[in-house]
C-alpha cells in the first residue's frame, strides 16, 4: 500500500507533541511505508505516548525487523502500543528483541492480571510441574523473564492507560508485587531443577530431597507490603527446613535451601541473554551480609528475641510470605508479628527511628538531594517513615492499625484517629503522586532509579506519562509543591506523633436534667417528647467512650433534629444505628470531630425514612458523610466489577443473589443520601437509579443462566430490553423496571428454547426479588401486552411486528434499549424495533389512536376521587403529558431526525426544537414541568419512605418534601403553587401540539 500524499503537516505533527518535526515526518514515513498504515492514522496514534518521537524511532526499528508484528500490533490495540513504547524505552528493547510479544500487549485484556493469572502464566512459562521445572538449562531462566516482562506490560498497559494513574497506585503496585512473587515462584521451580540435575555449581541431590525441602520467601519492604515499583530491588529473607525428616534430615535441608535460594536469586538476577530482572536483595536476614542466607524458623526466632535491633523490627512491619513454602512462610510472619508490635516498648525506640531517617538523608550525595524522588527531604521515604513510626508506636495496643500497605496503614491511621483526615488526605495524595513519577521514571528504561531527570525534554516526558501536564515546567512546579507538603506534615507528624484523636470528655459535660430536657424538646418540635427523653437516656447513659462523646454532642444534635421534618423519627432512627454500631471507632470519631458529617446524618434521619430504614441495615454508610466523594454515585464499571466479583466468591446462586441485593441496596442509599444532603441533579440521579438498576439485572441474569443453561445449550442467546422510564435511563426512587424478554434459538431445538427462556424469566424474577427493597420487573409492556407470551424469540417479535403490532406498541418501543444478556440478539432487537418505531411513513391512523389512548387514559387510569392536577404522573402537565408528545414526535419525525432517535425524553425534547418542530419557549415549559415532577416524585419516596405519583395534601409532608428540594422550612404552599404553574404551562404546550 502507498502511503499517499502527506495528511499531516509539521504544525499537525507539532500539535501531536513530536519534537523533532523533521526526523519524526521522514520516520513516520516509513513506518507507513514498512506496516501499510496510514501516516494519519500513525500521527493520531502518537498523541498517546508521553514520547511520540521515541515511540515512533522504537516502532520503525521493530518493524525493519518484524513488520508484520507491528502492523498486527497498531491494528488490534494501537493505544495501547503507543502508550507503552512512547513511556517505556526499556520495553522498547524487548519488544526489538521479541517483536512476536507485541501481539500480547495488543491483546484483548482491559483490567490488571490477578495474582494467580501471574503465577499460573510464569510456572507455566517454565513448564513447572509440582514445583519442579521442566528444564534445568539456562533456555527456563531466559523464558521466565520474557514472560515477566511479557506480564509486566500488560500492567503497564492498564497504568498508563489511566486517565488518573494515582487512584490505580494501590492496585498496580499490588500487581508488581504479585508479579515479583511469581517471578521467584518460578525462578525456585527451575532452581529446583537445577540441583536434581547436579548443574555444576549447585551439587546434586535426589528429587525427594529437594522436595521435602521446605524453603520460604519472605518478601519485604514494598515487595511484602504489595506496594512495589516495577524495578527495585526485592528485600527478602529466606527460612529453611524439612517437611519430613525421615526424607531430609533438618540440616541437610537447611543446605538444601541454602542452594536453592541461590539458584533462586539468580535465575531473576544474573546475566543472561535476556538481561536481569532485578536484584534479589537478601540483606535484611539476620546479621546481615555476614550472616547465614538460610536459617530455621526456631533460629530467626532466637535471633530476634535475643540481639535484634529496633530497625530490624520495622523492617519485620511488611513482611509477607512471599513465595516458596506458603505454610512455613505464615509460620514465620505469624511468629514474627507479636514481636513487630513489641518492640516500640525498647528503650529509646522512637529516637532511634527518627534518627534512622536522618542518617538516610545524611547520605546522600550532595548533588542528588534536590533530585532524590524517594530519600530526599519531602521524598516517599518521609511518608513511609512517618506512616511506620505511628504504626509501630501504636499498634502495640491496637491492632487495627497493623497494615503493610503505606496507603493501607495511613487508611487506618485514620480511621482509628491517630492522624487527623486533611494531613492524611494530602499524605495519600502526594505519597500517590511521587510513587507514580517514580514508575513512570523506572518505566523510561526499566532500571532502578528514583532521580528526577533535569533536561526539559525528559521532564516533559514525565509530565505528560504521569498525566501532570504538557511541560517540564508544571511537572517541576508540581513535585517542588508535593515536596513542599509532605516535608511539612512529615515534620509534624514525625517528630511529635498524635494521640489517639479520641480523648476522654467530662461525663457531666453538656448533660440535661430529665425537666429540662422535656421542656427544651417539646420546644423545639418534638411531638413525644417523654419518647424522645428515653431516647436520649439509652445514648448518654453508662460510662462508655461511645456515651461520652454523645453526652457531649447531643444538645447541638437535637437542635438539628429538631430543624429537620420528623425529629422524633430522626432521634429514633439514630438510636437504633447508634446501638447497631456499638463502639464502631470511626463512628465515635466522625461524631464528635466532623461537625458536618454529625449534621448532614441528623438532616437525613429527620428528612427521609427511606434513608432511615436503610441506614439502620447498612449503618456503615453513615461514613460516606465524611467524603463528598463517597456520596456520588459510583461508576457502572466499578459496580459490574463488584457484582462479577461478588458472584466468584459466592457457589450457591442463593449467597450470591443475596449479595448482589445488598450491593443494590447499599448503591440506592448512597444515592438517597446524594439526592438529601449533596448536590446530584435529577439526571445524574436518574443516570445512578439505572446503573444500580441494570447491573442487579445483569448479576441476576448471569447467575440464573449459570443454573439453568446446560452447556449442551450454550449457543442459546438471552436479553433483557429496557423499556419506559427504565429504557429511557429516568428513574426515580420506587420507580418500576419496565422490561421485555427476547431469545434467539440459534442451534438449541426451538422448544427446548422456549423452555429455557422461560426458565431463565422465572428466574430473574424470582432472585430479582427483594422484600426489603423491592425491585418490580414489570414485562406489562410486551407485545399484546399481560395477555401476550411473556418471553418470545426474536423471530416471534419479527413475525408480531410485521403483522399485528399495535399503535402503542410501536410507542412503547421508543423506549427500547438493551441492559443485559447477548449483545448480538440485543443488536438484532434494536434493528428490528428501529423499523417499527421509526417508519419511513407515520401512519395517521395509529397517530390518531394514540391519541385517542391518552385521553383513555386519563379518564380511566386516574383514581377513582383523586384531584386530577395533583397527580404528578397522568395529571394534566405531568410526566405522561411531556412523555407522550414527545414520543408522538419521534413516531413521525424519528426517521427523518437523527435527534429524536434516543429514549431520552430531554434529549429528544432538545432535538425537536432543533429540528424546529417545537418552539424553544414550549421545550422549556414541558422540561421545567417534567424536571419537577420527577424531583417531586423522587423526593415523596425519600420523605415516606413509601412510593407515591400524587402531590400530597398534608401540609408537614409537601414541607417536608420542600425541604428535600431545598426550599426554606414552611415553604408547603410554595411548593405546592411552583407545581400547578408548570403544570399549567405544561399542559397548555401539550395540547396545543399534541391535538394539533
């Protein structure tokens, strides 16, 4: 293929982030050239890479060797591939060594390989079988590392594929972790080998021995606390022994494993032809460098408990068993641990500690100190340093802050108050950010090395890896505030270590006689107040930490309550949670330190039952009022990985589905606490209400068909199509699920089909069910509606359409869109809807039906006495009015308005004034009025806690559902006036263009 004439020029490529204009024209040139892909295809691909230019240079040097692999390569995932090899100039010599892996980096994986993919896949890269590698020779250490290598982009690949690589630290540096534990899992296996076969240096031994041999890794620092940077060195100890005497005796084993960790370390760490991996570093073990490299649990013991010093124990702080003898390798930690937590109670410990960080800084050279990422004065090391002293200081008696993690362990610090919330916050925060530039810097050339570069182009190349900016001069400016940060809370943390923030308070502080309380409360609203009085009495009586803190906080908190709708269900609901906590630590701390997480709880327990009822089920919820982060809802990726997650570690279908209802349940609380006391809009609202919605369906119908489905059927094809509100992705609270069922045969026999799909509805419905929290699948919108099938196959659909299908049938699919189950059948369904609900030719006699329904309907579907104009749904002006012109309008104009192709009533409202089928002036009234109703609606369920389409009457109740809109307190008469007026205007739009 020629590559044509020049689409981009040098001010396109410029813009790309090339810097050598000239030299990258003239390569990417020949790169079209060599892989037959077109120049603006590759210049569009190297917006991805932090270096286009080294990205391009590595990509043609490859593909003068392999030009096959590469254009393989950019086809299937060229992100991907730019990505790593314009970050990672290091990958860029493996892949020109084995251009073949490319096809691994463009493989289909998304997320991070688990712990045991690592594993399997570098066992399996040796051929180990029962810990044993298939070959002794040089050829299994060679494989093992471009296997490694061949894992570690793939965790590359999903590190800078983030948009904001710091929120994925955590669980990319778990992955290196895991990866350097299967890495010397592996490397042990062909050790192992090794010492059978009698490879000259290592002596020979009987395969018995060798594996009655028990040899233990433990790794620590980083590689122990699963926080590991993708080239540093492995700090390990080694622990030997015998699984069975009578095999090999305790001393030969000991030798044994002596050797088997030497063939250990260098399978990972010796020259190759395939370089090193990185330095097994051992030194940590017991005396060190001039101590034994293998020693018997029962001699680390003695030697701990006898001449170890204080740095010593904070080393033990992460170790983990990290490869090897997993049972030995627990032994050890578990016998290790009391004496970690011990060791704080040495004389002059903490000195000793602080003195240890000193002397780091001390040796660093002088020209580094400004360039040290990780040792220098504001470095990485001052965060883990601060972080382990208060572990160490305080986890003697408490052992809830015994984490390895950094971010783990500063978690935890935390929560049990020994760091105040904003300190940690930035410590995470900056400790996240330096370890990413630090990746990004070992990435460059996958060496060790923690120096910030000082020319401007590989500081540039930093900023844009790590996504901090375009140039040298923001990365620079960024690290300089980072440093700046975490000297200063450092300083404040580590050399004066906080208390617990829990402290004692007076008992007799802020108490209320039983006369006076009755009286104040009777005051300020409370309707009982003897009730309220023995409410108060159960949470402030005893002499409990928990009652101290609430005999202090309770006067403030019952004047919130009071402010709130209902305060003698507030004071009850909170009552309840509060007994259901005990002495729940955070709790006891968000109370009296976070005057507006304590706010923010008694507005909700006062406004909503709906969040009352839940919040007494999930009473740890009540925590996300401390994070306005923890309020929003959550992505549907993350809850699909939670709901898939959930079902793994379930067997039955029952403990799953239970599961996966409390995840809903959970989900719609944090959404009901959102709608009350943040700040989500009715849309982003309704978006939440539909993802919970569709992943529980999903998990729901994944399970049933792992129960019903034989594999013998596997080929049969099941989906679940969304329609009305559900479709159109506007749910409210308490809003029904309308949904149709459709199944394809493909090779399983047409009645066997039928029943299985009939099976797999039964199914749904039935562990779809939730007492607590009902979720209503309502299929009543099917063709021929309750008295038609209520499964078909998408052949019966077809069939139905073309021949029968009524005029509000063909409304109702308007709403149409797949949630779970076969994408291709869901694909198939849309297409064949698409022909029904957006015909070439409108039929005016369905037109006309329609309309005829909808007056049907407001004359027979409203209740019998019931004030038409209140009704939010099918009163005049309400939801039913907007939605049904709208859909008129997309009946005769879908076809011929791209806009109105969606189950968006807003955004098909907003294509009709494009289109200028609508005057902007009538859009908004209809917006205004639909908008309200469903706040309306929304806001009655939280209030109630029960759901309801009818503006109440009762004047505290339209207050209270003020309240949840934000009006001011008695605003009943406002609330009620603001929805007859859109209403009004609403209903004069919609029979102005509707009858028309």
């Amino acid at each position: 293929m020629n590559r044509g004439p020049r689409a981009v020029g040098l001010t396109g490529l410029a813009r790309a982030g090339f810097d050598d204009l000239g030299r990258a024209d003239e390569q990417l040139g020949e790169l079209s050239e060599a892989t037959g892909l077109p120049r603006d295809e590759l210049v569009a691909g190297a917006e991805a890479a932090a270096d286009p230019d080294g990205a391009t240079d590595a990509l043609l040097r490859i593909a003068r060797r392999a030009p096959d692999a590469v254009r393989a390569a950019l086809e299937r995932r060229p992100d991907a591939v730019w990505a790593v090899l314009g970050a990672s100039r290091g990958f860029a010599e493996f892949y020109l060594r084995h251009p073949d892996e490319l096809a691994d980096l463009a493989g289909d994986g998304e997320g991070l390989p688990t712990r045991d993919d690592l594993r399997d896949a570098l066992l399996a890269s040796v051929g180990a079988t029962d810990g044993f590698a298939a070959t002794a020779g040089d050829e299994a250490c060679v494989a093992l590392r471009v296997g490694y290598r061949r894992m570690l982009a793939r965790i590359a690949r999903f590190d800078l594929g983030a948009s904001d690589p710091a929120l994925i630290l955590h669980a990319v540096a778990a992955a290196l972790a895991d990866a350097a534990g299967a890495a010397l899992e592996a490397s042990l296996a062909v050790a192992r080998s090794r010492l059978v076969a009698g490879v000259p240096g290592t002596g020979r031994f009987e395969r018995d021995e060798v594996a009655a041999t028990q040899l233990a890794i433990i790794g620590m620092g980083k590689s122990g606390a699963r926080e590991l940077n993708y080239v540093s060195d492995v700090d390990v100890i080694f622990v030997g022994g015998s699984s069975d005497e009578s095999v090999v005796a305790e001393a030969r084993a000991v030798d044994i494993a002596t050797r088997l960790a030497m063939q250990t370390m260098r399978g990972i760490s010796e020259v190759e032809i395939e370089p090193p991996l990185w330095e097994v570093d051992p030194n940590l073990r017991p005396e060190g460098k001039q101590g034994a490299l293998v020693r018997t649990l029962d001699s680390h013991i003695a030697y701990y408990d006898r001449w170890a010093k204080s740095w010593e124990f904070q080393a033990l702080l992460k170790a983990r068993a990290l490869a090897g003898d997993e049972e030995l390798g627990e032994r050890y930690v578990d016998a290790m641990q009391p004496r970690v937590w011990a060791s704080a109670a040495r004389e002059n410990f903490v000195d000793s500690v602080q003195r240890m960080r000193e002397r780091v800084t001390e040796h660093i050279p002088a020209d580094e100190v400004a360039r040290q990422l990780k040792l220098g004065p504001g470095g990485i090391r001052d965060v883990e340093f601060t972080v382990q002293l208060l572990q160490l200081v305080h986890g003697a008696s408490d052992e809830r802050i015994r984490e390895r993690s950094t971010l783990d362990a500063l978690d935890a610090l935390v929560s049990q108050g020994y760091i105040g919330r904003e300190d940690a916050a930035h410590f995470a925060l900056d400790y996240r950010r330096l370890r990413v530039m630090e990746h990004r810097l070992q990435l460059r050339d996958l060496r060790r090395t923690h120096l910030m570069p000082e020319d401007g182009a590989s500081l540039r190349v930093l900023a844009r890896s790590a996504r901090i900016g375009e140039s040298a001069d923001r990365v620079v400016a960024a690290w300089e505030e980072i440093k700046r940060e975490v000297r200063e809370i450092h300083v404040r943390l580590f050399y004066r270590p906080l208390l617990s923030a829990v402290a004692a308070l007076p008992a007799d502080e802020h108490t209320l006689s039983p006369e006076q309380a009755k009286a104040r409360l009777a005051a300020i609203g409370f309707r009982d107040p003897a009730g309220a009085l023995r409410h108060m009495g159960a949470l402030t009586s005893g002499l409990s930490r928990k009652t101290a803190i609430q005999r202090h906080l309770m006067p403030v908190m019952l004047r919130w309550f009071a402010d709130g709708v209902d305060p003698d269900y507030g004071l009850l609901a909170f009552r309840r949670i509060s007994e259901r906590l005990g002495d729940t630590p955070w709790f006891l701390r968000m109370l009296r330190d976070s005057a507006g997480a304590a706010e923010s709880l008694t507005r909700l327990l006062s406004g909503s039952r709906y969040v009352g009822e839940l919040m007494e089920w999930i009473p740890e919820s009540i925590a996300w009022l401390d994070s306005r982060e923890q309020l929003r809802p959550r992505p549907g990726y993350v809850l699909q990985e939670e709901a898939r997650a959930i079902q793994t570690r379930h067997r039955s279908i029952d403990d799953a589905m239970s599961a996966v209802r409390a995840l809903r349940r959970r989900e719609l609380l944090r959404l009901a606490m959102a709608a009350v006391v943040g700040d989500l809009s009715i849309e982003e609202l309704a978006e939440g209400l539909t993802t919970i919605t569709e992943v529980t369906i999903q998990a729901t119908l994944r399970a049933v068909r792992r129960e019903i489905v034989p594999p013998e059927d596997e080929g049969l094809d099941f989906s679940i199509i969304a329609m009305g509100r559900f479709g159109g992705a506007e749910l409210g609270f308490g809003s029904d699920a309308d949904i149709i069922y459709v199944y394809a045969p493909n090779d399983v026999a047409p009645q066997r089909a039928q029943e299985l799909a009939l099976q797999l509805v039964h199914g749904v419905r039935r562990y779809s069910e939730d007492h607590r929290l009902p979720l209503d699948l309502d299929a009543g919108l099917r063709p021929e509606g309750r008295n038609g099938p209520l499964v078909r196959s998408i052949e019966s659909y077809a069939e139905y359409y073309r021949r029968w299908s009524l005029s509000w049938e063909a409304q109702a699919l308007l709403r149409a869109r797949g949630v779970a189950g076969s994408v291709t059948l869901i694909e198939r369904f849309l297409a064949l809807a698409d022909d029904v609900r957006y015909p070439e030719a409108p039929d005016p006699q369905g037109l006309r039906e329609i309309r005829r329904i909808k007056a049907r309907v407001e004359s027979e579907r409203l209740p019998q006495g019931q004030d038409r104009s209140r009704h939010l749904k099918l009163g005049p002006g309400g939801l039913s009015d907007v939605e049904w012109l709208v859909q008129l309008l997309q009946l005769e104009h879908g076809r011929r308005v791209a806009g109105l192709r969606t189950t968006s009533t807003m955004t098909a409202l907003d294509a009709a004034v494009d289109a200028e089928l609508l005057p902007r002036d009538a859009a908004d009234k209809l917006a205004a009025a639909w908008r309200l109703a469903s706040r309306l609606r929304s806001a009655n369920t939280l209030l109630s806690g029960q759901t309801s389409d009818v503006l109440p009457t009762d004047r505290a109740r339209l207050d209270g559902i003020g309240r949840l809109l934000e009006y001011p307190a008695r605003s009943a008469t406002m609330v009620e006036e603001d929805w007859m007026r859109a209403a009004r205007q609403a209903r004069r739009v919609f029979e102005k263009h509707f009858y028309a």
